[in-house]
C-alpha cells in the first residue's frame, strides 16, 4: 500500500513496532508492546449545535485515552474538518510516547471534533465547545484526563471547556482549573504556555546544532504552517537567533524570500488578513509541496500529519527536520530520508514542549503559586535538552535515527510501568 494512503493510525502502529525491534523479546515485554496497540478508552459523541440561523447541525466528537500506566492522560483537543476515530487514536498515542520521551508523568490522550472552526460565529463555536464538554465530562478531571489546545482550538476554547467543566462539578466541590491547560492567563493559565511549542522546538534545534558545530544564526528555515506552532518558531529563530526565514506556508499555499522574511512584519500581516499569502514583497508563491522541496537548511512541518510522504522526502533539499507537527513524516519516507543522510529530530521531542508547559501550568494550578516566565523557560528549556540528550545518546549507542531512539526511550519507560503494575485482575 503507498504510504499516503496509511492511515495515521497504522503508521503509528509502525513506528512502534520499529522500535520493539530494539527492547527484550521476553514474555512480559512483548506482552507490553500488545499492550500499547491499543487505546485504553474511547468514546464517540454526537454534538447538536442550534446554529445562528435557527437550524441544528451535528457534529461527530471524539476523547481517546491511550494509555494511563504513567499517570493521568494528557492531550490536546483538534478542531479540523479531517478529524476521526484513526486520527485521533493516532494522536493519543503518540502523546503517550511524547510524554514518556520528556518523562512527564503523564500517559496519552487526544480529542476532536470535525468541523472547520473559521465557519462558525463566536456563539457557535462556544456552544460546540461546551456541548462537547458536557458530552466528555465523565472520561475527564484535573486527575484523570487533562485537555489542551491544538490545531483549530486555543486558550479561549480552554476557558470555555474550564467554566463547562466547573458547572458541571459544582457540586461536588472539586477544583476545575486543573481540567485544562492552554488556559489563558486571567484564569489560572501559565505564562509562556502558549509560544511552548514553538520555543521548545528552538531549543531542541539549538541543542542539535551545538552538539554537531552547525552555527544555527547561518540557517535558511522552511515552515510549513503558520499557526501556532510554526509562526511562534519562526518569531523565536529570527529573534532570540539570527536565522534567515526563507519560506512559509499555511492552508492557502506558501511564498519565498531568498533574504528571508521579516517575521514580525508577516505575523502582523497573517493577523490582518488571516494567511500568510499576498505578504508584501513575497515575489514568489509555492505550493506546500514545493514548500518541503524548498532550497534551505532546516525543514519545520508544523501543519498536519503525512506531509512528507515517501515521493516528497526524495526532494528534500533541507540538511535537517525538525518536526514541528505531530506525524508529520510516514514510516516510508523515513526511510529515504535516513538514506539521504536528511537528519529528523521526531515530533514526540520536538515538539514536546507544549505539553511540558502544560505539565508546568497544571502544577501552578495545584499550588495556586505561578511562576515568573524566566523561570518557565528556564525548566522549559532543561527538560528539552534533557530529552534531547537522551535520545542521540541511544541514537549514536544503538546507530538508529532519533526517531527509534526516542520510541526506544518512551516504550521501554511505558513497558516498565505496565510489567511493574502487572495486569488486572
Ligand atoms: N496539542 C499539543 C500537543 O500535541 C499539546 C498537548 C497538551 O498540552 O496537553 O502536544
């Protein structure tokens, strides 16, 4: 079957199996591995949204928990017309692996709902969100399952599934700013949570570059995807270092600057107008295929899953991927891209640092005691490099790419936490 095809799921299923190779083959291991094919938990709701103009729409919704063995589960909600069961099974487990790759203790979950959010007024998307809460609440809980933005969703989406939740608790008393995270800050969420990503990716990509000598203020970046992710990682490259952004992208399509953009400029300009296309001075236009293929150093897919498919990896031209979204490259295009000596620094490190900060604001929440942003991006920053320390080390120990080394880390810390818990009953 051609990889664009496979759904994100199987491809999950792949990467896990990829690195099984590399741990023991005893019973309780592999019995473990069996255990991690499957998602714990996963409910499929009906939304009935009384629309502006008087009429309903129903919308499918989705809260997958992966797997709980290393504590409660932790994972975005995805607004977007694609979304499904597959997706966000896929996505679910890999934040399992993406919180046991930063050693948070955390398993995995995701949530979803198909719709494409830019269509629906302000009171629409509250009425969705909090319908889509009240239909979740049972699975969810500052100690149970614990949402966040994603693609589609932001810190006023929280602040809705925040007040939802609390309504619904009232009477038993329990806390609800612990429910969610990517809160925004005037009711209880963190300082810095929501450039995270986007800054721990940059210092995961700076703590490559030092290790291997390459001067990172010298690197022509390639983005695709303009949202969150992307746009907050070209602002901290082109600022906090000196790097020339060379091409951008988002659902319209993407342009190119040989001199590289201002970014400021253009995040002034995606605010306006809502895309990053038509930017001033931007002579040339590309698609987003030809955005991958662009001429530059360091590739970010900070959009969707299965960008970099088996036919697009073999064009490209960047020395380094740094995974900025979740799933970004099939099993197959890996494969090129290792041939081609193209290094991938895999989305469950690259982009943890969302879920890290998330991790942060949950504890402020705990303690009601928040914290100064020097000191988020300073324990931000440790647990990145930590991370990242760890998985080249078992990448040059065990001459796999980073992708195994960071499976290899996440499935034996998961895999201990199963045999040492044993199975019930
Ligand atoms: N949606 C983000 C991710 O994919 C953040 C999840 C979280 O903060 O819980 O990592």
């Amino acid at each position: 079957m051609s990889d664009e095809k496979r759904s994100a799921w199987e491809m999950a299923i792949t990467q896990l199996e990829n690195a099984a190779k590399y741990l023991p083959k005893d019973k309780d291991w592999l019995n473990a591995i069996e255990y991690l094919k499957h998602c714990q938990r996963m409910l499929s709701v009906s939304l009935p949204i009384l629309m502006d103009d008087g009429n309903i729409r129903v919308f499918d919704g989705y809260r997958i928990q992966h797997c709980d063995v290393r504590g409660p589960t932790k994972g975005g909600v995805r607004y977007a017309p694609q979304v499904d069961l597959d997706e966000v099974k896929a996505l679910a487990f890999w934040m399992s692996m993406k919180c046991a790759v930063v050693n948070l203790p955390y398993g995995g979950a995701k949530g979803g709902i198909a719709v494409d959010p830019s269509r629906l007024s302000r009171n629409e998307l509250q009425r969705l969100t909090r319908r889509y809460t009240y239909a979740i609440s049972d699975m969810i809980g500052s100690l149970k399952d614990i949402p966040a933005p994603d693609v589609g969703t932001n810190a006023q989406i929280m602040a809705y599934m925040m007040d939802t939740y609390a309504m619904i608790a009232r009477n038993t008393g329990e806390p609800a700013h612990g429910v969610v995270t990517g809160k925004p800050v005037d009711v209880g969420g963190s300082l810095g949570r929501e450039a995270a990503t986007g800054t721990g990716l940059m210092y995961v990509i700076d703590a490559y570059c030092q290790r291997k000598g390459i001067d990172l203020d010298k690197q022509r970046i390639a983005i695709q995807g303009f949202g969150n992710v992307g746009s907050n990682c070209a602002l901290q490259l082109a600022g906090y270092h000196q790097c020339k952004v060379v091409a951008v992208s988002d659902i319209n399509g993407g342009i190119y600057s040989d001199d590289g953009f201002d970014v400021q400029a253009l995040e002034a300009h995606v605010d306006k107008t809502g895309s990053v296309v038509g930017f001033m001075g931007s002579k040339k236009r590309l698609t987003n295929k030809e955005l991958l293929a662009c001429d530059c150093d360091i590739l970010i897919p900070a959009a969707v899953e299965k960008q970099i498919t088996a036919d697009v990896a073999r064009l490209v031209k960047a020395r380094i991927v740094a995974e900025g979204a979740n799933g970004p490259t099939t099993p197959e295009a890996d494969g090129i891209l290792e041939e081609n000596g193209v290094v991938v620094i895999p989305d469950i490190l690259a982009n943890a640092g969302g879920v890290t900060v998330s991790y942060f604001e949950w504890i402020q929440d705990r303690d009601a005691y928040f914290w100064d942003l020097e000191r988020i991006n300073k324990e931000l920053r440790r647990v990145m490099v930590a991370a990242f320390e760890d998985v080249l080390r078992v990448a040059q120990e065990r001459d796999v790419t980073m992708r195994t080394a960071a499976y290899i880390i996440a499935v034996e810390r998961l895999a201990k936490a199963i045999i040492l818990r044993g199975i019930f009953p």
